[in-house]
C-alpha cells in the first residue's frame, strides 16, 4: 500500500513538474465582430461600411489617444503625457471582410497594442489599449459602434464620434422615414 501511494505521488508530482515547462507563445489572431447601429431606432446589424482597422505596438502603461478624425484616417496617434511624441507608421494593418463572421483581423505578436478601428462611412472610429493574450492563437471579441452617440465606452473600447451633430440616415426604413418618402 506504501509503494502504491508512493508511485501516485511520484506520477503526480512529474506531471505538475512538466506543465511548469510549457512553452509560452505571445502573439494572436485578433478576430473583431463589428456591429453599428447609426440612429437609436436602428437594430443592432453587422457592419458592412468601409472599414480600416491597424495597430501599433506600444509599451506597458503608455497612455495614447488618436486626437483627431483627420488623425484617424491617416493612421495617427499621440502620447497622452508627451503630446509632442506621435506613431505614424502601424506596425500592423487589420484585414477586412465584410461578409465574414468576423470582419477584421489583427495578427498581434506584441505584448501592449494600441488598437484603431474606423468606420469611414459613418465617420467614427474606436481605440483600445490591448495586452495581447499568452497562447490564445485566436483571440474573437465584438465591437459596437453607435453613429448616433457622441462618444462612449464598452468592453475596453473608446468610440468617438468627431461629429456628432451630423445627420444620419437610419440602416433600416421605418414606416416613418417610408411615410416621407412618398
């Protein structure tokens, strides 16, 4: 009976021993679910805007912050503490598809990303800071862009809208905007 124990402990203890080894492998497939809702009566759908996502690699605690729209679309950002200190060059460009179930993807190999999306139909864009996941080789996450709302904060992302009193056309007739038409 000691041997028996003895053997279980000793099988036990080696293969706790072995997973202490494992490799580590940072880096992941980034895969976004894009949504919009562009007026507050609009469902919920799945984009098919023109969509540009990108990142940059930054380090740990840095704080950064796209400024401007113009910004945006020419893949810049800017140190919140140093404002003099801008990225204009992505380490990485999102592709996108529209028709698949996860529009954009981001091969991410660096531990801290800074992440843009922007929609350029509906002029917004959101930010994230993101620590890229160890031995995730696939990373899927959703985001939700609401063109009707000046700015906000959902799942880690910032979405802002640089121009939020511009008029939008609902992604869905009601019976309302048909009534108008005619």
């Amino acid at each position: 009976m000691r041997y028996i124990t003895k053997i279980v402990i000793l099988v036990a203890v080696t293969i706790l021993s072995l997973s202490c080894f494992k490799e580590e492998k940072q880096g992941t497939s980034l895969q976004i679910a894009l949504y919009s809702q562009n007026v507050a009566t609009d469902p919920i759908m799945k984009t098919t805007h023109d969509i540009e996502a990108y990142a940059f690699h930054v380090g740990k605690g840095e704080k950064w912050e796209v400024t401007t729209w113009d910004d945006a679309l020419n893949h810049v950002i800017t140190n919140k503490e140093r404002t003099n200190v801008q990225l204009k060059e992505p380490e990485v460009i999102g592709t996108y598809d529209p028709e698949a179930e996860y529009q954009i993807v981001l091969e991410l190999w660096s531990e801290f990303t800074f992440l843009v999306v922007v929609d350029k139909t509906n002029r917004i864009y959101a930010t994230r800071l993101y620590e890229t996941p160890v031995n995730y080789p696939v990373m899927p996450i959703q985001l939700h862009l609401y063109a009707h709302k000046k700015s906000g904060q959902a799942n880690g992302w910032d979405m802002v809208n640089p121009f939020p009193d511009e008029a939008r056309e609902p992604l869905v007739p009601t019976e309302e905007n048909e009534d108008i038409d005619n």
